[in-house]
C-alpha cells in the first residue's frame, strides 16, 4: 500500500516542514511538484538522524526526479527496515504514541515550493 501527498514547504528562511508518519513506512520517495516553476528544496532525512541538511537544486526544462530513501538500487528482503509508524490510539490515551517523523524540508529559495511526497509500507 501507498500514500502520496502535496506538502506545502516554507521559504528558505522560514521552519522546516516536518512530515509525519501516515503508515508502517519502509520507503519513501520525494521531488517537487511540476505544477508550478520549481525552486529546489533543501530536506533533513532520518539516515543520519536529522543532522546534514541535504539541498537538492532544479536543473532547467525537465521533470523533477524523485528522491528515494533508501536509495532504488538497494536490494529489499524479506525484513524490510521501517522509517516510522503513524500515529497509535487517541491524543491522551495512556497508550498514546505520537507518528514518527520521516522528513523535514523547506524550499531552496526564497519562494515557497510544494513537495510530492510518497510513503510505502
């Protein structure tokens, strides 16, 4: 099963955008939407536990290219990694447990961006 959303990403001076879990996420693929003139996005994965921020820039009159983690030329087994798990039971609960975060991005420029973001279980 599979999940895909537009996130709204803020200007590069504003906050990162954290996205959240919304399934038993085992891979995740991500670009910027084409809808609109592309600006880059500048992303924080959980490889590296949220520490490099890593920029990926536009390049001129072709699709964007989704990003993958982990990367498409990784062999999958049977025991597949998880990313995150959504959220479990209601706010409040006494076996609350919050959706884990799988990305935080913003845009690369000063002009906001939008992101196509793809989850897989």
């Amino acid at each position: 099963m599979a999940t895909q959303r537009l996130i709204a990403l803020n200007i590069n001076t504003g906050a990162f955008v954290n996205i959240l879990a919304t399934l038993n996420t085992s891979r995740m693929l991500m670009c910027e939407d084409d809808a609109a003139t592309r600006q880059g996005f500048v992303e924080q994965d959980p490889l590296d536990n949220f520490s490099t921020s890593n920029t990926h820039g536009i390049a001129a009159n072709i699709l964007a290219e989704p990003i993958a983690i982990p990367d498409i030329n990784v062999g999958y087994d049977h025991f597949q990694k998880l990313l995150g798990l959504p959220a479990q039971n209601s706010s409040g609960a006494f076996n609350f447990r919050a959706a884990d975060k799988l990305l935080s991005a913003r845009s690369a420029s000063g002009t906001a961006t939008t992101l196509r973001f793809s989850e897989y279980e």
